[in-house]
C-alpha cells in the first residue's frame, strides 16, 4: 500500500487521496484527533481542495474521520466502549469469513496458511513481536480472502481502521503474542480441516478475547 511519503509529489485524484489517507490512518501513520487541514494536503499533493472535500467525506462516511464545527477535519478518536463494540461486530463478521473459509479451502490455500502458522510460531518462540503482528494481519486477511465474502471483507476493514489505535496497543503488550498464538492455530486448524463449525467458533473466541483485553485496558 502506498504511503504519505510515496504518494507526495504526483497528482492526487479524490480517490488516490481517499486511499492514502486511509491506508495512513489504519497505519498509524496519522493519529487520533490529526487535523486534516484541507489547504496543507491541497499542496502537499497538487490535489484540488474540490477533491480533498471529497475524499475527506469518503472517510467520514467509513467513521475514519470526523468534521468539527468551524474546525474542520481530524482522525476520529474512538473511545474504549465504541473500540469494543467495534470488536464484537468484528467477531460475528469473521466468523462468517472462516466458516465460509473452511468450505471453500483448497489444497494450495491449506498449505500457505500451514506455513504462516510456522512462521508465527517462530516469531513467537524468537520473541519477534513486529513479525508475529505482521502474520496476525496476513493470518485475518488470508482467510477473508479465501472466504470471497466481499462484503464482510470491506466492512471488516472499515472497523479495523476505527479501532486501531487499540489494536496497536494490544499487539506492544507484553507475552500477548503466546497468549493469540493457540487462538490463531485453532482457527487454522479447523479451516484447514474444513470444519466450519469450529473455524466459525475459534474466531469468534479469538476476538472476544480480544475484546475482553480491551475493554480492561485505560482509555
């Protein structure tokens, strides 16, 4: 995905920007509460201020961004109840996902998600947190892939993008990465056995478990 940095310097249309704004604010990149000042990205990206309008209205829509009175636009907070609302529809979506997963797996797909599941348990057992966050992501992103449930998929990465901030701050958590790894495996296991039963249920307990951990932690 293109980042602010790559997409600088080459004309911006209203749905580039809608992209790399995104893709920043699912990142990281730009944090809860960044003024979006419309003048700043009009010249940072040689867009229209006609086009920026329009891309910053696409986010709105998504709950990426949120317009302030006589303020303009800036990333949308979002607060630990909403953060874990967010993460509970997450759940029944993904569910949906690894149980159509676990129908539709072929020979090709079980043998890639058997090999990120070794590449997580050595990320694990090397203590390498940013590798083991990286095969979480592709682990979620296989999976909806293989599901094709299209629609599930795009409104599953709408939601990640409203919570990320919390998903950033759970994958820092110290030892979390042995606590997901079984959860994770689970998941791939019944996939790949083409359980849809118990695909559909190792997700949603994944997810609530990540709920649970975020709704004890401080805002």
């Amino acid at each position: 995905m293109e980042t602010l940095d790559q997409a600088a310097g080459r004309t911006m249309t209203a749905t580039d920007l809608a992209d790399v704004l995104r893709t920043a604010i699912v990142s990281g990149e730009l944090v809860p509460n960044q003024r979006l000042v419309e003048a700043d990205l009009a010249e940072e990206y040689g867009a229209s201020r006609g086009n920026i309008r329009v891309a910053l209205s696409e986010l709105s829509v998504e709950g990426l961004v949120e317009r302030v009175q006589n303020r303009g636009a800036r990333v949308r907070a979002v607060s630990v109840e909403e953060a874990v609302e967010i993460t509970e529809v997450r759940a029944a979506l993904e569910a949906l996902c690894a149980r159509k997963a676990a129908e539709r797996i072929t020979d090709e797909e079980i043998a890639e998600l058997r090999l990120l599941a070794e590449q997580m348990k050595d990320a694990v057992d090397r203590g390498d947190r940013e590798s083991y966050s990286e095969g979480n992501q592709a682990l979620h992103a296989r999976i909806i892939a293989i599901s094709a449930q299209q629609t599930a998929g795009a409104t599953i990465q709408r939601l990640r993008g409203q919570a990320v901030r919390f998903q950033f701050r759970l994958a820092r958590q110290p030892g979390r990465p042995a606590v997901s790894l079984p959860q994770h495996l689970a998941i791939i296991d019944a996939v790949c056995d083409h359980d849809p039963d118990a695909a559909a249920e190792a997700m949603r307990k994944h997810l609530e478990s990540v709920a649970d951990v975020i709704r004890s932690s401080n805002p």
